[in-house]
C-alpha cells in the first residue's frame, strides 16, 4: 500500500472509532490483507468484536450495567490500539526510517524479545562486574554488553505493543536490586519515551508512572516525568482508557508527585524560548562580542620568538560601556540566571562527531563511567572531565561535544580552553546555585529536557521524528493530570513563564484556570485583557480591563489599557468616560490629556475635542500634531476660519500624505474644486497610491464629508480631473 492509502486507512478507522462506528472500524480492519493483520492482532480483534457482541446484547436486553460506559470507552481504547498495529505494519514493509529499519531486522529473529536481551545483558554485565576490569577477557566482555545494551535500547524503542512479560522485565531493571547502572536506566527511560512519540501505548505509560515509584535516583524520576507529560501532549486529543487514569491517579500519592510535574513542566514549558534566546544570541549578542573583541585586546610579540602574550588594553571599561557590551553582559547573565538555554546555539554545530550517530548516544549522561569518556580519558583529560562533571552547565550532550573538541585539540590549545573553562567553571556553580534555589533538583531536571531538546532538533535523522518541542507545547484541560496542574501553587509560576515568552493564546487558557479554581483578582484580569489585547481581541480585552476596573478602580494601568482597547472596537463614548477619570488621576500628563481629545473626535464631539486640544496646547503640547487635530476639529465644528489658518500651518510643514487628504476636504467642503483635486494628486504622489487608492481613501470619510455639506456625487469628476491633471 501506498502511504497515501495507508494514512487514508488511519484517517477513516479512527474516525470510525472516535465517532462511535465500531462495527465499522472492526469491518475495516477485517478487509485487510492477511498478511497485514498478524495472528496476535486477528485473536486481538476477534475477542474486541465478541466483548462489543455481548455489551450490545445486553444493552439491547435492557439488562443494567453500570460499567457499560468504561468498558465501552475500553474497548476503544483496544480497537484504537489494534488499528495502530495494522498501520505500523503497513508502514514497516518498506518506510526507510530508522524506526522501521530496526523493526525489519528484530523482526528476522523473532523469537527473541525483550526480555531474553535482557537476561543475556544482565548476565553479561555480571560476567563483566566479576572480572574488576582487570581480566584479559574484560574488553571483549564490556563489547559485548555495550552491543547488548544498544541493542535493548532498539527493542525497547520498537517493540509495539509492549507485552506485559517485557513490561515486568523491563521494570526489574528500575527496582531496589538491579545492578543496571545508572546511565543505562536513563537510557531505557528514553527507550520507553520514544517509542510512546510512535505509538500510543498504555503499559509504556504505567511503566514509566511505575519508575517514579521505584527509583532512588531522583533523575531518573524526573526523565521519566519528562517522557510522560511528552506523551500526554502528543497524545492530547485522544480519550485515555481507564487504567491510564488509574495508574496515574495512584502515582499521583507519591509525596514528590506534584513537585516533579511542576519541576519539569516548566522547564518543557520554558524549552519554547530555546529559538528565540539562540537567535537573540547569534544575531545580537555575539556580532558586537565579536567586534568588540578586536578593539579591546592588543596583541604583542615577545621578543624575536613566537610566543604571544595577551595584554588588555587599560581602556577597555570604558569602551564596554560605551559600545554597551555592560548592558549585553548583564542581559546575558539575565537570561541564565532566569534558565535560558543560553549554550543551545554554542554547541549545535559539534554534534557531527561518530557518538551523536547512535540514538541512545542522545540520553546518556555525562560521567567517567560511560566507555565514551573513558575512551577520551589520557594524560591531561582526566582534569578536563573532573571539571565537566562538577559544572551544572551546560547539559550533558553538550559537554560530550565540548570534550570530543578538546580530545581533536593540540595540547597547548588544551592548556588554553583548560584556564578559561576552570575560571568559567565557579561562575556557573554560582549561576546554577541562584537558579537552584529552594528546589531540589540541582538543575538536573534543566538539564534533561535541553538533551531532549537538542535530540529532537539536532539528530541527524531528526526528521523522522515526532517533534514535540516543534508543536508549542502546553498541557491543558486533561484530566489525568488535572490533580497535578489544576491548583494555584502550580499554574501561577506557569502562567508567569508562559508571559515571558509571549505564549498569550496558552497563557489566556491558564488564566481561565486560575479563576476557575481560586477567586479572581483584578491582576487576573489585567492578564488576560491583556493576552486578549495581544492576540488582536479588543472587545474581550476591554471586558477584561471593565471587570479589573471594578474590583480596582485606582489602577492607572488599567483605565489606559481599557481607553486604548475600547477606542480600537469602535465605544469611543465609554473611553471618554475612562479618561476623563484618568486625566484626573494624571493632572499634568499632555498624552492622557491627547488621547482624550482623539476620544472626543472619534465619538463626534468636536467642540469638546477642541477645547481640550487648546489645553494641551497652552501647556506646551505636541506642536503639529495638535495642529492636525484643531484643524479637523474647526472643519467638522464648521469654524472653517480657524480650519483653513490651521491646514495653512500643516502644509507648510512637512506634510504627509493624510494631511493633504484632510485639507482636500476641507477645500472641497469651501467649493475650492481646484485646491481639492491639487491636493488629492499630491495624496496620491506622497503615498504612492494610483486612483483607485485615492477614491477608498475619500470614500472612507463619506461620513464626515457629508456632514460638512460636500455633494459627495462629484467624486468621480473629482477623481477624473486628478487622473488628467487638468488643474495647474
């Protein structure tokens, strides 16, 4: 089948089964090939098919069963999991991803599974353990379980669906007595999480909810909370079945249950602003670094030999200042105090060594125990990789590409990098103990979600990926983690980030949230007339601004945002009533005082708009452009001499091309047809509009037009003159 018709398949089966047509879905999965449907997938549809026979005989029977509705919602579940079985079959005869290829060649011996890879790599590492590294066979032994390892890192990731002896077995290897070491745990945390971003798995999601009850390794728990919320997002939309809800519900008992869904929602939530921050970096930061550069170091030759000493120009303070590299110093320092991933742009370019080819390369952590730093471990990098561990930044793949550059490196440019990154190396302990502070979690959880990060976006095969971090994530309105995000304590500093980085459409939805589980306040209100503001939603906006007004009626803040969002939807009426009120909290500011005035223009009142235009103008206010305003405030009033002196002082100055559309008018209004079309030509040449842009430009203000008493008939003679110059 082609992959047209094999997402054709999927679009209509769980259409079929979302929409309640199970007979339908179970017809179209029986219409499949043979060779399509496996023996385990027929028994599979054979058993749904007589469980859904039975609950429509009973149903039909009038019989009660309370538990209809969860068993009905079950089956779906079922059904949902058979059809995802059909389609990764379909796709797994000749998809070339690298998902596919590896369930082509586990498929050759498929007699051994999980669990068999796992017992021969426990007894393996066993074997390997008891040599103490010493034996003439424990090169050959750690080979081989590295190959095993590698190897269980692929089944884990494709094996679909998960059975439940490999559930068990897998979840042996997280259990009080295991002997996995723990990089290889994290490793399988990252099997299980990628193989969820295929297909929708129900034990991988009560594996991983059991590891956060078993594990001592607070890491590990964090991972496994990371690869959960990934998989609810990517699976958003879709009903859960009721042992999910089940299963979550009782991880939810564990005492660091919310603690760790806040930990690494935010840091999932914040991973949104990754682009951004690399981008503010390369683009803004690092062009006036780099140009600073050359102005502030001298270098000079010592000597007839070639060494080279650096000398810092004494002056170099005060062209920091200067070319402000203090305030980019500071913002820099800023953004990695407030978590930003400031080193994703440094190091995206030094993942094309051979160790980012292997997937599960992706999610091991930094330590000596992993074979590839004890392979760069000689002579000096043994300090190189010391310092790496202690340094709580950056995260873990990127200190694997900083010391595969070192190990290329020539050993006086070790020495080098060697001083910088030590004297480096305190100021990010700092930097990651003010991040740190009063939590836990030592930036461990940070860490984790920029290695997913830099997975989803850098790996050479990225593209055959799901990519979470590509869809703006943000978890809202599911119910199995309600009890975890639905509470104040947890949705305020959710709300606080989602502001940060402008994510208003998700932030609205949280504020909506927090007013339905606490009692609003006018700040609530403030937020989300503001989000509304900024996603284009005047009117609801405006209705935010009225009800923060009513709780707070002393808010400045408040009355200015509400007259802007009430003028934009057209009540200039009510906005004149704010800034009245505004103008007398701010007695002496000339712009509320402005805006007032524009108020007053827009809802008609020409007198009162001049008047509190001379005001301003008395007091020193904004020169032509109070010019502009009086003379079309003397125009719509019919005070036509203050009209003409006024559009006499604004052409004579600068004029643009709405200010000879405005005194065309008002030579049209005078009969002065001449001056009109004069004036009209010149909007044209100054805007750079043809005719037709000229006409909607007067036809927009008909309405004021007419009210001066312009017979608005003769426009097209008006418009015809313009086109053929006639006027001198």
């Amino acid at each position: 089948m082609t992959r047209k018709e094999i997402n054709d398949f999927k679009t209509s089966a769980v259409g079929a089964i979302d929409g309640g047509r199970l007979c339908e879905a179970i017809r179209m999965v029986r219409e499949l090939p043979s060779d399509i449907v496996s023996y385990g997938v027929r028994r599979k549809l054979d058993d749904a098919t007589e469980h859904y026979r039975y609950m429509l005989r009973y149903f039909t029977d009038g019989a009660a069963d309370p538990s209809r509705h969860q068993n009905y919602d079950d089956l779906r579940a079922d059904l949902r999991m058979i059809v995802d079985c059909c389609v990764r079959a379909m796709l797994s005869e000749a998809t070339p991803t690298l998902y596919y290829n590896n369930v082509r060649t586990y498929a050759v011996n498929s007699g051994r599974g999980i669990t068999d890879t796992i017992d021969e790599y426990l007894a393996a590492i066993g074997e390997l353990s008891a040599t103490f590294g010493i034996d003439d066979r424990a090169e050959t032994l750690r080979r081989h379980a590295d190959g095993l390892a590698h190897e269980l890192f692929n089944r884990v990731w494709t094996t679909f669906p998960m059975e439940k002896s490999a559930s068990e077995c897998i979840g042996r290897i997280f259990g009080p007595d295991s002997t996995v070491a723990h990089g290889m745990r994290m490793r399988m945390v990252a099997a299980l999480g990628l193989g969820l971003m295929e297909f929708y798995d129900v034990r991988r999601i009560c594996l991983l909810a059991d590891i956060l009850d078993c594990v001592s390794d607070e890491r590990e728990a964090e991972a496994a909370v990371a690869w959960l919320l990934l998989a609810m997002f990517r699976y958003r939309k879709r009903s859960h079945p009721r042992s999910v809800g089940e299963r979550l519900a009782a991880a939810a008992e564990h005492p660091l249950w919310r603690k760790r869904i806040r930990t690494i929602y935010l840091e999932l939530l914040r991973a949104r602003d990754t682009e951004r921050v690399s981008r503010q970096i390369r683009e803004e930061m690092m062009p006036d670094i780099m140009k600073l550069g050359r102005d502030i170091i001298d270098i000079r030759s010592i000597g007839s030999d070639e060494n080279m000493e650096l000398d810092i120009n004494p002056e170099w303070e005060e062209r920091l200042r200067e070319n402000g590299m203090y305030d980019r110093m500071r913002e820099f320092s800023e953004m990695t105090a407030e978590g930003a991933d400031v080193f994703m742009g440094a190091f995206s370019h030094l993942k094309n060594y051979p160790f980012f080819s292997n997937i599960d390369a992706w999610f091991t952590p930094f330590d000596e125990s992993q074979q590839e730093v004890s392979d760069a471990l000689s002579g000096d990098m043994h300090s190189f990789v010391d310092m790496l561990t202690r340094m709580p930044m950056p995260c873990d793949n990127d200190k694997f590409s900083i010391l595969f550059s070192l190990s290329a490196a020539p050993a006086d440019k070790r020495e080098m990098i060697g001083r910088q990154l030590e004297s480096q190396r305190v100021a990010m302990e700092h930097a990651g103990a003010f991040m740190n502070a009063g939590s836990d979690n030592g930036g461990n959880a940070r860490s984790y979600v920029q290695n997913l990060y830099r997975f989803f976006k850098l790996y050479s095969r990225r593209n055959e990926f799901f990519d979470p971090f590509a869809h703006k994530f943000f978890i809202y309105g599911i119910e199995e983690l309600d009890g975890a995000l639905k509470t104040p304590d947890i949705l305020k500093p959710i709300a606080e980030l989602l502001f940060k980085i402008q994510a208003w459409e998700d932030l609205r939805k949280c504020l909506d949230t927090i007013a339905s589980v606490e009692e609003p306040t006018p700040e609530i209100y403030q937020k989300r007339g503001y989000c509304c503001e900024q996603l284009g939603m005047d009117a609801e906006a405006a209705d935010n601004y009225g009800y923060a007004d009513l709780m707070d009626g002393t808010s400045a803040w408040t009355l200015k945002r509400l007259a802007a969002t009430l003028r934009r939807c057209g009540r200039s009426v009510q906005a004149v009533d704010v800034l009245r009120r505004l103008c007398r909290m701010q007695p002496d500011s000339s712009s509320t005082a402005i805006n007032l005035a524009y108020a007053l223009i827009e809802s008609g009142d020409y007198v009162a708009a001049s008047v509190q235009l001379r005001e301003v103008e008395e007091r020193g206010g904004a020169g032509r452009k109070l010019d502009r305003a009086l003379a079309w405030c003397a125009f719509m009033s019919g005070d036509m001499d203050t009209a003409r002196e006024r559009y006499r002082s604004v052409l004579h100055d600068a004029p643009t091309a709405q200010d000879f559309l405005n005194a065309g008018h008002f030579a049209w209004a005078e009969g002065r047809i001449g001056d009109a079309v004069v004036l009209y030509r010149r909007t044209m040449n100054a805007d750079g509009l043809d005719i037709s842009g000229v006409e909607q430009a007067i036809r927009a203000d008909f309405s004021a037009l007419s009210s001066a008493g312009v017979n608005i008939g003769d426009l097209p003679l008006i418009l015809d003159a313009v086109v053929l110059d006639i006027v001198d």
